[in-house]
C-alpha cells in the first residue's frame, strides 16, 4: 500500500541543507538579550562615574540609577557585591582596551625611546579625560580588593598586546625575568597615574 506523501516534506536536495527557520520568540529573546547587554553597560558605567565621583561609600543602587526608574540597577545587579563586580569588570575592559590600542599603533617596539613613549602614552590616556574620570574608581577598586576578594580576583593583570609587547622587548635584551620585570614596570605607571591625580595634574 502506497505511503501518504500529504504530510511529508520536499524530496531532499543532494547537497542542499534547508534553512533552518528562527522561531519568533528566537529573534525577540536575542534582541531582548542585546538590549539586557546595553542596559548592563549603561549601569556600569554610571557606577564607574558614581565610584569616581563619590568614592566606595557613595556606590549605592540608588546613585547609579539616578534619572532611571526605581528599581532599574536592583533588577540587574541584586547586590552591592554584584554591582561592584560588574563595576571592575567593566574597568578591567576599558583598560585592556587602551594597551591594546597603544601595540596597534607600535606593535613592535624596537628602542628604549619607543617602550618610553608607549607608556608615556599610556600614562597620559589615564590621566585626561574619560581615562582620568576611571583613574580614581580604579584606585578605590585596588584598595577595595584588599578586604573583598572578589575585585581582587577581577583585577589580577591579564594578558594584552601592550603587556605581551614590553614583555618581548625586555626579553629580545636579556633582561632576567621579563615577566616580572614587565609587572614591575606596568606598576610603576599605575603609581605615576596615581601620583598625577592625586595631585591634580595631567601628564
């Protein structure tokens, strides 16, 4: 007896794979997570301001959620723990972005004169404008970190380009442990930019 054909699908293809069809609710739930994704972001940078502004006692649910509806940062973020770790993870990324930037536009340093200027740079962007306004959240942050663990977890340095450069340049001159040296030299600027916002100055 034949089969019924009313319900089967098209013949197949031989090397033809058919689109699969996005459910509605797909399409909404992604453009539902992008929105999530943004609305995080804006929160974190309002706290990045708050923290900057009004130090560690002044990070409340209520001031990063100043000219938003009530309840906006707590929907997020349930806890203080939480918006802090959100906090310095945000950090953490905007500062990995400007060595990053720093070895695209020198992604071989070959002199002394070169590895100067590049941190040189790098201590200027974090010390003028949005990288100044960071400087003294970062600063909270690392003092937070010695009592909570949880920042301090986030804040351990990563990899990047620029660290990955400086440490291939010290390397390349045989200096003893280029690892080391380069943690000891990129702590040598993270003081400078703490010494030049602390005192009111830019680089």
């Amino acid at each position: 007896m034949p089969q019924d054909r009313a319900h089967r699908g098209p013949p197949a293809v031989p090397g033809f794979r058919a689109r699969r069809r996005v459910p509605v609710r797909g399409v909404a739930g992604a453009r539902a997570a992008r929105s999530n994704r943004a609305r995080r972001t804006l929160l974190t940078e309002a706290a990045l301001g708050v923290l900057a502004d009004a130090g560690m006692r002044g990070l409340t649910h209520r001031a990063v959620a100043a000219g938003l509806p009530a309840g906006t940062t707590s929907a997020y973020v349930r806890t203080r723990s939480a918006l802090l770790g959100a906090l310095v993870r945000r950090l953490v990324e905007l500062d990995r972005a400007e060595p990053t930037a720093a070895a695209e536009r020198a992604p071989v340093l070959r002199t002394a004169d070169d590895l100067v200027e590049g941190l040189a740079a790098l201590v200027a962007a974090r010390t003028r404008g949005d990288g100044r306004r960071r400087s003294p959240a970062r600063c909270a942050c690392a003092l937070e970190s010695v009592r909570d663990p949880g920042p301090r977890d986030i804040l351990v340095p990563r990899e990047n380009p620029g660290r990955e450069a400086v440490r291939a340049f010290l390397a390349a001159r045989g200096a003893a442990d280029p690892e080391a040296r380069t943690l000891s030299l990129l702590a040598c600027v993270d003081g400078l930019v703490l010494d030049r916002v602390v005192a009111g100055e830019e680089a």
